[in-house]
C-alpha cells in the first residue's frame, strides 16, 4: 500500500522463514523480476508491491486458526463511512521447542505480529486508507559457542496514511505519508552485543494524467528523512587477526553511529498508445542520496505488442540503481570507500498468454549486468 517495508520476515536468525504479513489480508500482489517502470526506485534487480484488501463493508466476521505452532485470528467489519480489518497472529514454536527438545541445548524462537487497515471514504472521489504493521521476533539459544547464550530480539513497526484523489476521469493522484521502524538488539553471551533503528519518515505523490487516448502520463517524487542508530559492543581483534580479516576488523570492537540523512527521488514517464495493438511505456528517474553524496539518473523503456486477443509480448530495458545499505556506508571501511551506488542494466523479453480475464501465464527471459557491487 505504498509503504517500503524492509526484511519482512521472522525467524531472521534461521533464514526468514515465515513473513510478516497474513496472507488473508493481501487483495493484490505484483511481482516485478526486472525491466519495472520508473516508479519504482532505489531497487537494483527486482520489486515485490503488495496491496491490502479493505475490510467487509457489509457485516462483522472473522476467524480464529489454532494449531500446534501457532495461533492466527482476524476480525473484520464496517465502520462509519468505511470498513476495517485487523490481523493478530502468534506462533507456539518456543513452547514446542521446550516440550521436545527439554536438554541443555535449547532453540526457543518465538513471535508474533499486528496488521491492520481503516477504509474510509470522504466521497465518490476521494478515499483515504490507514495502514498498521508490527512484528516482533524474541529467539533464545542455549550454550551455542563456549557455552555462550545466544538471544536474538528484533522486529519492524509501519504506520501509513494513503490518500487516493481522483478529482477527474482524467486525473489520478495519491498521497502517502508513512514511518516505518526497523530494530534489533542481539547479544551473544555477555561478550558481544549489538543494537540498529532505522527509522524513516517517508512522503510520496504519485499521480497520473492522461491528456488524451494516447497518452498516460506519471509522475511523482519521494522524500524520506533518515534516521540511524547502530551501537556495536564486541571483543577487539589481534593485529594478526586484523592483517587477515581486513574487510571485516570495522565489525569488532565498540562502535556507536547516530546519522541522519535524507532521499529524494522523481520521476516522469509515458505510457504511450502508438495503436491498438503497441503501447511503449518511456520513464526517466533521478535519485539523490544525501549521505555518500550521490545522484543517479535511470532512463528506461518498455514495450508490449498485442499479437492476438489474448497473447501479449513484451521487451523492456532500462538502467537501475540503488543506494548502499546503510551499515556499509557507515561501518568504518564504507566510510573510508564512500560507495556509489550500485548500477544494474536490465534487458528483458517475455510472452504472456491469457487463459481468463483473470489468469494468465508469462515466460519470461532476462539479462542482467551488475556494476559498482558491495
């Protein structure tokens, strides 16, 4: 629903195996593999957009599902002038874990996550929608290295307003106003211990204006505020060991980092009708990231040709970027470096077939050049 999420997933620490999102709530989702338009940026290879669906309008239900590792329920209902749909699930695995493995040597994960969305509508043209979602994984294991106990607390926390105007049969426009929050604290024994909040603070407009039959026109800028707050306790290394871990030595030792930085990216595109059959889509964006100094430019194209009613190709191609994370820019070795951002070049062909208004079937063959890499 137009709010960037970072790792959306719990049970980090075993390879993110469940996501954070309930599946029962999610109306549409898109997955982009490359060639995407220039709405989407700071994304070097590929984009997940996912949309909520609203709650019933009409009466009151929901559900309770109840298993052996875990519990998920989900409520929803009419509101005054809207709707609404709320989600809390829980998982049972930390208790299970303890039943059937009660030795000294003990994995214990355990979490939980919220999500909600409020669909209110002003009038025929104006809809405004409030989004929530919060994780929160607690894991615990026993004796991992020298007897060391090793316990892992992290979790992500989104709040967005989205307001969709459509002030006309020509005009589109849509507001978001977002913060989202991503944490952890992770200590191993009583010798190391780590702790990251990211937080940002996010506004969009995105609109679209089609002139005529010909021409769709988007555009639309974001603008992120950022906070980032990375504390590091963690035993130092021998200069033997520094000569041989050299890229890492900035991961060990006492660190603290508190920045604040700022994103702006824009962006202007065309899907172009050139006849009933072909239409090309042609967008331009620019990036600009505050903390390393960096501006990119991403021009790219995308063309589909209808070549029967229900047959579809497609070609797309177009330059990408996206910034460095934020702990290789501030760990001591990105800082020395100050990185660009990465660059990837995208050259794409498919086929899509439609065997129903809505199902179709795409193959897909992509190449992808990766530059300036981390």
């Amino acid at each position: 629903d137009g709010m960037e999420i970072y790792d959306p997933y719990h049970l980090k620490d075993i390879g993110g195996a469940v996501g954070i999102m309930n599946m029962d709530i999610i109306d549409n989702m898109s997955i982009m593999t490359g060639g995407f338009e220039a709405r989407y940026g700071d994304r070097l290879s590929s984009v997940v957009a996912i949309e909520n669906r609203q709650g019933s309008a009409e009466r009151f239900r929901g559900n309770v599902v109840a298993g052996g590792t875990g519990l998920s329920t989900l409520i929803e209902g009419p509101i005054p002038a809207g709707s609404a749909i709320l989600s809390f699930r829980k998982s049972f695995l930390k208790e299970a874990a303890e039943i059937l493995n009660p030795t000294d040597y003990t994995f214990s994960p355990s979490y939980y996550d919220v999500q909600g969305k409020i669909s209110l509508a002003a009038n025929a043209n104006n809809q405004i929608a409030i989004n929530l979602l919060y994780s929160k994984d607690d894991s615990y294991l026993e004796k991992w290295r020298a007897n060391s106990d090793l316990t892992f607390d992290y979790g992500n926390s989104y709040q967005g307003i989205v307001w969709k105007s459509t002030p006309s049969s020509r005009f589109f426009s849509e507001f978001i106003l977002s913060r989202g929050v991503n944490f952890w604290d992770n200590s191993v024994g009583i010798t190391r211990e780590e702790k990251l909040n990211l937080t940002e603070n996010v506004c969009s407009w995105n609109a679209n204006y089609q002139p005529n039959a010909k021409h769709d026109i988007g555009y639309g800028l974001t603008f992120k505020d950022i906070r980032y707050q990375y504390e590091l306790r963690a035993p130092e290394l021998s200069e033997d060991q520094r000569e041989l871990e050299d890229v890492v030595q900035s991961y060990f030792g006492a660190q603290k980092i508190s920045s604040r930085t700022h994103k702006l990216g824009l962006y202007l595109q065309d899907k172009l009708r050139l006849s009933t059959a072909l239409v090309m889509n042609i967008g331009l964006r620019y990036d600009a990231f505050a903390y390393n100094q960096d501006q990119q430019l991403s021009p790219r194209v995308g063309i589909s040709y209808q070549i029967k009613n229900k047959t579809v190709l497609r070609a797309a191609w177009g330059q990408y970027h996206q910034a460095p994370i934020y702990a290789e820019l501030t760990n001591v070795k990105g800082a020395d470096h100050n990185p660009a951002g990465q660059r990837s070049i995208h050259y794409v062909v498919g086929i899509e077939q439609f065997l129903h208004e809505d199902f179709s079937v795409r193959i897909e063959s992509y190449f992808k050049t990766m530059e300036q890499m981390i």
